[in-house]
C-alpha cells in the first residue's frame, strides 16, 4: 500500500476531524483570537490603507457573500477574505506562534469567517475549521524551521512565512467550511500552494505592502476552496515534490516531520501567543524592560546611553540599518524599530502598557522619543540567543549620568504559554480597539457572540455586527503611512 503523501495526511486531517473531539483548550483558544482578530480588524479601518483596500474591494463589484469590517454591504467571500486580512494584520498586533515567527490568525480567521458565511456554515464547524486552518498553517511553517541556524528559512529568503503558509492553512479551513472532502480539500492545498506569496523587504527599507499580505492570502484561500468545490485538481505531492511547495520555497529544506508529528492530538493552537503590544514581536521584551525600568523610577531625563541585547538574528530586523531605526518617519516603521521600542516603554502608557496611541507619526519623530532613540545601541546577547526563537528575549542595561548602571533582562514573553494574558486582559485589548469605532453595546455584543460561536447555529448573527455604523469617525490611532 503506498503511504500517503504529506498534502494527504493535512487533508484527511482538516477534512476528518470531528468538530466534538478538539480539546476545550482548542475550542476556547480559537474563540480568544476570533475576539482578537475582530477588535483588530477594527482598530485598523482608519488607516490610509485600509481604505485603499476597503476601496478596492468595493469597486470590484460582485455577488454579496460575506461581511466586511466598516462596509455595510456584503461583498464576495474572497474579497471579504482579503479585506478582513489586510485590516487583521495592518497593526502587527496580531498573534504569533514560536518558534516558525508566523502570524496564523491574521489569514486563516478572515478565510474562515468568509467562507462559513457563504457555506452557512454552524458555529461549532468554524471554529472546528479556524482550528485546522491554524494547526496546518503552524506545521508548514515549522516544517521550514532550521534548528541548527535557529531561524526560519522562509525568513532567510526574504520570503513571509506568515502569508506564505497562512494560503494554505486558509484553504483547508475555507475547503471543510465548504463540505468538501478530503480529496477535494488536497485540491485546495494544491491550488493554494500556487497561489501562496509575500516578500519581507519592507520590514527592513520601508512600504506598506506587507499589510496586504494576510488579505492576499485569505483571498487566495477562499479561492482556492472555490476553485477546487468546481473542480480544479492539484498535485497529491504539492509539498514534498520534485517542484512542491518545499522546493520551491526552502529549496528542499526542511523537516517532513514536523507536519505531521503528533497530527489531531498534539495541538499547537492553544501555545499561539497573544500580542500585548502592537508592534513586531522582536521588540516586545524591549518594551516590557522599558516599561519595567520606568517603574522602579529610571530617571529618563538622565539617561546617557541604552544598551539592547536582542538574539542575534533580530537585529536585521529592529535594530538596521540602525540609523533609520534610530529615526522612523513613521508609526509604522516605529513597531519594527528597537530604539523606538525602548523609547514607547520609557515614555508610553496606553492600553496594556503601550498601545496603538504610542505609534503614530507625530510620536515617531517627537524630540523627546527621537533623543531617547539616538542613545540606543543594539547588539547581540548570548543569553538571549540560547532562548531565541522559542521566546524573544531582551536584556536592557541604562547607563545614566551619574555613572548608576540600571538592567533589566525579560526572558520570556508577555502573551506567550509562560506569561499569558487572561481573559480579562484579552477583553481590555479587544474593547481598547474598538472604543474609537464602534458603539460599546456592539462591541459587547461581538464579544458575548464570540464566547458562545461554539453554540450558534451559524456566523451570521456574528459578522453582521462588524458592518454596523462606526462609533465616530476618529482620526486614525496608529501609523497613517
């Protein structure tokens, strides 16, 4: 008997899974980044580019499927799929899993949500569907980690795993949505995996394209799905072929394992780490030693020099070309800058320490921040590089005036298995960003439909509140270029 290939074994998996035999931890994990997800999607309409989005969505016209945070009109699912990804992952405030450094809900929850609109789809089956989605999209992703570099090679391509493999674990989560079965679900896989994309230069030189990336790859979920309901096939070795989704993207490396080790009982949903703040993850123990060494009364106006110990493979990514780092021209490029990081904890406050008010362009180039920024050294630190990436530790020493050396090492991360946020503190962030668009009796209202989506007979009770009229019409809380 042939052994199934990799694509067949994540397909019999998305496809077979009884919705009743995930564990509660799942169920209850899926329902937090749900919550999490909307609140963002929210948080991020005023942004220019999320009305660019939202515009062209719009203007593509097209049957009414599925709902779209701030439209009022119902619009195609795969165009419902994009825009909620692009809003979803616009503030970088949106969940990771360590050590692959993918961002799984910011695609596979938009997909999700769009194609069980369309499908009609059961409550209990979406989350059952977000629930797959996730675990594929993680395994793919650690399927291209390199232990022995201690980095993903998607990342070592300049390629954006998160987008990359968010397609595929979209397009399982959109295809179970949809009833196929498990040979169609392959199908999905292997139309998504043409389809997958994103490049992570901006990250480093600027542009915003990064915020569309999560939308293309729920758009290009949903589609796949479709496209394979009509009839489209893929190759059963989409992944592990001669010219797979492996080769084409890790040029053959990486480890078939780690997809499907452990397969339906191991689950790595409930260890996604929630974001405290709305920034990359490589600068949030920054803040939170920042924000530590502010509260035992750090004098900041005697600063002489900063010192950010980070692992050595992020500084590419917060601490250069340092001198840009050390100068953001915007909210934007401020939540991928170390310096900025230190200079938010030093001097921020909002939300659950720092939030979306710390990040604006104003903030970003204010002399108070931008003095604290050009004190600040980035470097490598062995003790964090023996964590990294399974956290993204930091270790901040201060050196002020008067010769006084001030440390504080944060080893682990906020939100992650080892510090997690609670219940009660998810529901601060949730309500901290929607307060500015929504009426706070929606907001309450998204948040109790959530804890019960296990329980409702379908989503649309659900995502017909995320159209309704906009609280204010506020300026934008977070970067605006």
């Amino acid at each position: 008997m042939t052994e199934p290939t990799l694509g067949q074994r994540l397909a019999a998996f998305a496809a077979d899974t009884p919705a009743d035999a995930l564990p509660d931890e799942v169920v209850a994990s899926v329902r937090a980044r749900v919550l999490d997800i909307i609140g963002l999607c929210v948080a991020a309409y005023p942004l220019p580019t999320s009305q660019a989005a939202l515009a062209y969505v719009t203007e593509q016209g097209g049957r009414g499927q599925a709902s779209v945070v701030g439209l009022a009109e119902r619009v195609p699912a795969a165009l419902a799929a994009f825009a909620n990804g692009v809003l979803a992952h616009s503030l970088d405030y949106d969940d990771t899993h360590l050590p692959s450094v993918l961002h799984p809900s910011a695609s596979v929850v938009p997909a999700a949500l769009a194609a069980a609109e369309l499908a009609g789809a059961s409550g209990r089956e979406t989350v059952a569907a977000i629930a797959v989605g996730l675990e594929v999209c993680v395994r793919l992703g650690m399927a291209g980690y390199d232990r022995t570099v201690g980095n993903s090679v998607f990342f070592e391509h300049g390629q954006h795993a998160t987008s990359i493999c968010g397609t595929l674990g979209g397009a399982v989560a959109a295809a179970r949505l949809l009833r196929l079965d498990a040979g169609s679900t392959l199908d999905a896989l292997g139309v998504a995996a043409s389809m997958a994309a994103g490049l992570i230069e901006s990250n480093r030189n600027g542009g915003t394209v990064k915020r569309i990336h999560c939308g293309w790859a729920a758009h290009s979920a949903v589609s796949a799905a479709l496209l394979a309901r009509h009839g489209v096939t893929g190759p059963p070795t989409v992944l592990e072929g001669r010219f797979g989704f492996f080769q084409a993207f890790l040029r053959g490396e990486f480890d078939a394992d780690e997809v499907v080790r452990g397969l339906d009982t191991d689950w790595a949903v409930p260890g996604i780490f929630f974001k405290p703040y709305p920034a990359n993850h490589f600068t949030h123990a920054a803040i939170d030693a920042a924000i530590a060494l502010r509260e035992r009364g750090l004098p900041i106006d005697q600063i002489d020099s900063i010192t950010l110990g980070v692992p050595s493979p992020v500084i590419r990514t917060i601490g250069q070309p340092i001198e840009r780092k050390r100068a953001p021209q915007t909210g934007y490029e401020a939540q991928f800058s170390g310096p900025y990081a230190v200079a938010a904890g030093l001097c921020g406050g909002g939300g659950l320490g720092v939030g979306l008010a710390d990040f604006t362009d104003d903030l970003a180039r204010e002399p108070v921040r931008r003095a604290l920024m050009a004190k600040v050294e980035v470097v490598p630190d062995e003790r964090c590089d023996a964590i990294f990436p399974n956290q993204f530790p930091a270790v901040l020493r201060v050196v002020t005036r008067d010769g006084q050396e001030w440390t504080e090492a944060v080893l682990a991360n906020r939100g992650g298995p080892q510090r997690p946020l609670s219940e009660a503190e998810l529901a601060v962030k949730f309500h901290h960003n929607t307060a500015a668009g929504l009426p706070a009796q929606i907001a309450a209202q998204i948040e109790e439909e959530v804890h019960r989506l296990d329980q409702a007979p379908d989503v649309r009770q659900l995502t017909s509140l995320i159209t309704c009229e906009r609280a204010t019409d506020a300026a934008p809380v977070a970067p605006s270029r």
